[in-house]
C-alpha cells in the first residue's frame, strides 16, 4: 500500500514536471526573437531547443536525471529570462502608470 501511495505521488511529480516545461515551452514561443535580445539573455533558438528536449525527455525517455536537468531548465526560464522578457516588451503586468493612479488618472492629493 506504501508503494503504491509512492508510486501515485511519483506519477503526480512526473505530470508536474511535464506541465511546468509545456507551460516554459508556451512562454518561450510567444515571446518575440528581439526581446531575447532586449532583455540581455541567451537566443529564442536556445530556449526553444532546451525546452523541446525537456518536454521530450518528460514525454519519452523517463530518465530521473534528465527530468530534473529539465525542470532546472523550466525554472530558470520562469523565474528568470520570462521576467525579463515582459519588462523588456512593456507586459510588466502594469499599463505604465504608478502604484498612485486611479480609474481616472494620477491622484495627486487633493491639491
């Protein structure tokens, strides 16, 4: 019963990894070549090849190793290079405005 209880949350952990590369890969494909370069990280090729392997490698070859090289890679795509990438093309999650701005425009106090 241990083992199976192991083995589901294995499965649950391997399906995790999967999304998160697919998710990575999605990121990697939307995002235009220039902004790679904008934002000062490795080409749009080299993200594409790496994550490609790392969904193939989630996919087909169940190698624990190489999943986790994966979602190292995934990772460090999510937290580093997609941050970059939305500040350098302006989706920073804000419309340019500052954290003071109403529905209106500015809110400059009351004066």
């Amino acid at each position: 019963m241990l083992l199976e209880a192991f083995g589901s949350f294995l499965q649950l952990l391997y399906l995790a990894m999967l999304v998160l590369a697919v998710v990575a890969l999605v990121f990697a494909v939307t995002a235009r070549e220039d902004a790679y370069r904008a934002a000062d990280k490795q080409k749009k090729s080299f993200w594409l090849i790496i994550l490609g392997i790392t969904v193939f490698v989630n996919l087909v070859i169940p190698i624990l190793f190489l999943q986790i090289a994966g979602v190292i890679a995934s990772i460090v795509f999510m937290v580093d290079v997609k941050p970059a990438l939305k500040a350098v093309s302006g989706g920073g999650g804000r419309r340019g405005g500052s954290s003071s701005d109403g529905p209106y425009g500015p809110y400059n106090g009351g004066r």
